[in-house]
C-alpha cells in the first residue's frame, strides 16, 4: 500500500455512513459538509426541515450523499427512531456525530428547575440517548466512531456569567465520552470528544455581537480571534 491509499484508508470516509446531529446550522452543518465531501453517506438532522433540504441541495454534487430527517432530539422518542431511519437511508450507521446542544443564561441563584433540565437534557441525557440507540448499528461496524462536540467549558469554568447549566452539561459530556471509549472499545467503537471555543454560530451570536463582550472573549483566545467552522470540520 503507498503512502496516498495508507492516508485515505486512515482518514477517508468514502462509503461510510454517518448521523450528524445539530446539522441545520453552524458547525453542524459545516461538518456534514465535510463528510459528504469526503465521500460519506449523511444522515444530517435537525428540527428545521427547510435548513436541512437547503443543505441537501447544496451537496447534492458532491462525492457522498445527504439526507434530511427532522426530529427534535429533546423527544426521546424521535431519538428511538434515528437508528432505523439511518438503517433505511443509509444502510447503517459507522459514524454518529452529536452535535446537537442548546445553552440559556442564567444566574445559578435565579436559575429554575426547569432552565436546569431544558440545557442538561439536551446537551447530554439526549446525547446518551442517542448513542445507546445507535450502538447496536455501531457494533455492527467495522469502524464505528463516535464524535461528541462538547466546549471548552467542558474543561473548565465559564468566563461568562450565568452559563453554569450550559457548562455542567458539557463537563458531562465529556465524562459521557470516557466511559463510551472504555467500555465500548471491546466492540472496536472509539469515542472522542471536540472542545471547541468560540465559534460564529446562532448559538453565540448574541455574545459575539457585544462589541464589549466580544474584546473579553478574544483576551482568552491564544490567537486573538473566534475560530471559523470550516476549521473545526477539518
């Protein structure tokens, strides 16, 4: 094997077949752009049908295939069904990137119970959801991989105030993602999680856009900028 066919049976995804969640927008979107492009059937869902059907026509060029499926993923019953929805449109499932997550900010001392569970359901009891549902497909996989997106407030504390639910569910996300890679390597299924900072997305729109804000945020980023999806996709 030379060094071009070792690099692309190492990082290619020709043939794969993969769930990104979250995939209406943002870094959602901008990683299932890069999968079709590499050649790997998607399954991109969200709950915005007609963001999902303007991607699907956007790559439906490229070397991979897309298809749209909304569902809301703080239904536990529309996250039951993805995995026969991937086995239907994609023939099974080697990649499941989880990407879908929410945040509101508020104060922990005025924070309710139902702020509290609206973050942390989402951003990791759906996300354990998910994966225990697609593990059978996984399994079944000779490469079954799973990508968590979790934040760099999964490693740390909030610099911005009132974040705390939103940064108790990425901590735990990341605890998610260490227990999947040791239990599950014994079925060849690797588990990883990104972290990424501030990236331009609808969910941090309102922070990016206080001029005020933004110069804090950028004091804690090395290179003294917000990154780019497509930088994190690749």
């Amino acid at each position: 094997m030379n060094s071009k066919d070792y690099l692309h049976a190492l990082f290619g995804c020709q043939g794969r077949k993969a769930i990104v969640t979250g995939a209406s927008s943002g870094l959602g979107a901008e990683l299932a752009r890069v999968l079709v492009s590499a050649g790997a059937d998607v399954l991109a869902v969200a709950r915005r049908q007609e963001r999902l059907e303007a991607l699907a026509h956007e790559l439906q060029d490229h070397t991979g295939t897309i298809h749209a499926h909304a569902a809301d993923l703080s239904d536990n019953a529309a996250i039951a069904a993805l995995p026969e929805q991937a086995s239907e449109r994609l023939g099974g499932c080697d990649i499941l990137v989880a990407n879908a997550g929410t945040a509101t900010r508020v104060r922990l001392e005025d924070m309710a119970e139902q702020d509290f569970a609206a973050v942390v359901d989402l951003n990791l009891k759906a996300q354990w959801l998910l994966a225990k549902a697609c593990f059978p497909l996984l399994r079944e996989s000779d490469a079954g991989r799973i990508v968590n997106i979790a934040s760099i407030y999964g490693l740390g504390a909030s610099v911005i105030n009132g974040l705390s639910a939103y940064t108790i569910s990425k901590h735990g996300l990341v605890g998610l993602t260490r227990s999947q890679a040791v239990e599950w390597s014994r079925h060849g299924i690797t588990a990883n999680a990104i972290a990424p900072s501030y990236f331009p997305t609808e969910m941090t729109e309102t922070a990016l856009d206080n001029e005020k804000m933004s110069t804090r945020l950028r004091t804690f980023t090395p290179q003294g900028r917000f990154g780019q999806p497509a930088e994190l996709a690749t």
